[in-house]
C-alpha cells in the first residue's frame, strides 16, 4: 500500500505534467463510481486526534467533485443504469459516474441530498439493517472514542498487551496505530466482542453513539422518497464477509437486501460490500451476491470500470475519495484512470 505522502506526490506530478490529461482517453474507462461515508461541513480536516476524518468531506468538496465530473463530460447516472452501461457500451458516448455513499449516515440526509439535489445528480446509499436499527458496532469510531476519552489505557487485544499513556494528542495517535491494526486484524465477531466489553469498560453507549449518527428506517424511507436515491445493501451488521463462513456470508449479502427491501416496501438491486477492499470480498462472495440476486455489486477495489467488468458485475471498482485529498485536482487524476491503471499494473479487471 502506498504511502499518503507518496500518493499525494504522484497525484501532484500527474496534475502538473499533464499526465492524467494525456492517457485520459486510454485509462478513464466506461465509467466510475464514486465512494464516500461521511459529508458535513468541516469534514475532512483532521483536527486534533481525529484518526477516521479521511472517511469525511465537506459539502462544497462535494459540490465541486459533482461539477468537475459534469465539466469532464461525464453523465451523471443511478447506480440503477450501471448495468446497461457496462453491457452496451457502444450505445453511451459519454462516460458516466455514479455517486455511492456507505453505511446510511445521516449528514448523508443533511448535507450531502441537498448537494445531490442541487446539481440533479442520483445517489446511492448503502445500508446495512443492525446500524439502522442502532444495534450495530461501529467499532472504527468507538475505538476513537475509547482512545479519545482515556489518559491511559492497559489493554489486551489478539494475545498483545498495550499498556500506553493517552494523555495527550500525540499519544492517542500512537495508541491508534497501535491498537487499530489490532482490532480490525481479529476475526470479526471477536472483533465486535471485544469492542463491547471495551466500550463497556469505558462507559460509552455503544448503541447511543450507532443511533445518533445513523439514519432510521423512517429516514431511511423519506430519504428514498426522492427520485434521485436508491438504497442498497451492506449486510446485516457491517461484517468483511470474506472473513465468515460460506453461510454467514450468505446470510449477512442476501439477508440484508431482504430486509432494507421490506422496510422500504421495494426489491433491492444492488449490494456494497463493507470494507470492500481484497481481504473483504473475494470471488466467492461475488458469486454469493449473484446468487442472491442482485443485479450489481460494488467493492472498494481501486479502478474505473471497463466493458471487460460485464462479466464480473458484482465485484465493481470504486473510487473512494478520501477526506485526505480533498483537492479537485486529486479527483481529476483518479477519473483520468491513469494512477489506478498503474496501481492494478494495467490490468483493467481485478476480481481475483
Ligand atoms: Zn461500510
């Protein structure tokens, strides 16, 4: 994995030597998708200890990712019409990108569907059941809160002993690089264990914190009552279901449509799988989500999408922005496809 300071440079030397511009037209594929969390306004700008502001952006970001994609003639579609465009390709002249939002925050509702609303541009919103109903571990944040609220903390995590001062900022980033590995390295209901007795430890409301920062089921479904959203699903609980058995993975894909689709009163399309990145979501879950019968599904795998992914329509790429590089000319180098064509060795498909 490259370094942010090394993807910041390569990113700054393809802007500035035209790079992207010149292989635009080889690299930047049918299309892409766009992958966000959190939008609110000072997101993005890491303030103090605050190790997971890389998954927020501000609303005006977002506003100016929507134009600089309309300027660079890309048709703005619903996650619905992906399919289409991947199969018929010659029918499109246009590229078109497609915007995706993970998990079903609320600053979603709040901040970025006006955005969305502004420009005319669809969306598309990743649920999973347990963190709409506040049941859900969001275990990345809890893990900040735990190390944010502590002057010390004497732990044990996957057989390692951490017995760290946390006092000050510096030292809480420590802790977090330390920890943070840790926890999301153990087997994903250990992980979610461990994160509640944590929690409990420290006298923080795990289910408050879910509740306070996810949209409900009736928000879920006015949010959907614009003709602009379509929700998807995200499994049950958040779970990188390559990490569980064939039926838990089972159960937590096609589970998890069943029930957004019930609390919406429609069928559900389309899945994201949590993480998404290779250790996540491999081949047999994309066959999973087939079976399950959805008509598309999206990893975090880096790339644009080709004609070649109409036969791999359920491990799409994505392009996830990052809080990190909230700079216009980062998003332009990554649709041009040219850094991801380096970083997947050229290779236009990666579903293995
Ligand atoms: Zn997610």
């Amino acid at each position: 994995m490259a370094s942010p300071a090394l993807l910041k440079t390569c990113f700054e030397v393809m802007h500035f030597t035209g790079a992207s511009r010149l292989f635009r037209s080889q690299f930047q594929g049918v299309g892409v998708v766009f992958c966000l969390h959190h939008v609110c306004p000072g997101g993005g700008v890491e303030r103090g200890f605050s190790p997971n502001y890389q998954l927020e952006y501000s609303p005006d970001f977002l506003d100016s990712v929507i134009s600089l994609v309309r300027v660079r003639g890309y048709d703005l579609i619903s996650v619905g019409d992906v399919k289409e465009r991947i199969t018929n390709p010659a029918a499109y002249k246009r590229p078109f990108a497609v915007f995706t939002l993970d998990d079903g925050y609320r600053d979603n509702m709040i901040h970025a569907a006006p955005v969305f609303r502004k420009h005319d541009c669809p969306y598309a919103i990743y649920v999973c059941p347990r963190i709409a109903e506040g049941t859900a571990e969001i275990w990345w944040r809890a893990l900040e809160a735990i190390i944010a609220g502590s002057q010390r903390l004497d732990i044990e995590i996957g057989g390692v002993r951490i017995d760290v001062e946390t006092g000050e900022d510096v030292q809480k980033q420590q802790a977090w690089k330390s920890i943070f590995p840790l926890l999301k390295a153990l087997p994903e209901y250990e992980q979610r264990i461990w994160i509640r007795e944590a929690c409990e430890q420290q006298g923080i409301d795990l289910g408050a914190y879910c509740r306070s920062v996810a949209m409900n089921w009736d928000e879920l479904r006015l949010l959907n009552s614009d003709p602009l959203c379509t929700i998807g699903a995200h499994t049950l609980n958040h779970y990188a279901v390559a990490r569980l058995s064939e039926d838990d993975a089972r159960r937590e894909i096609a589970d998890s449509g069943r029930i957004v689709g019930g609390q919406l009163g429609e069928v559900i399309q389309t899945f994201a799988f949590p993480y998404g990145d290779e250790p996540a979501a491999g081949p047999r879950d994309f066959a999973i989500a087939k079976d399950a019968g959805y008509v598309c599904a999206l990893t975090t795998r880096k790339g644009v999408v080709f004609p070649e992914h109409a036969s791999h329509l359920h491990g799409l790429p994505r392009v996830m922005l990052s809080g990190r590089y909230q700079k216009l000319r980062y998003v332009d180098a990554l649709i041009s496809g040219t850094p991801l064509a380096l970083l997947n060795r050229f290779r236009r498909v990666n579903v293995s």
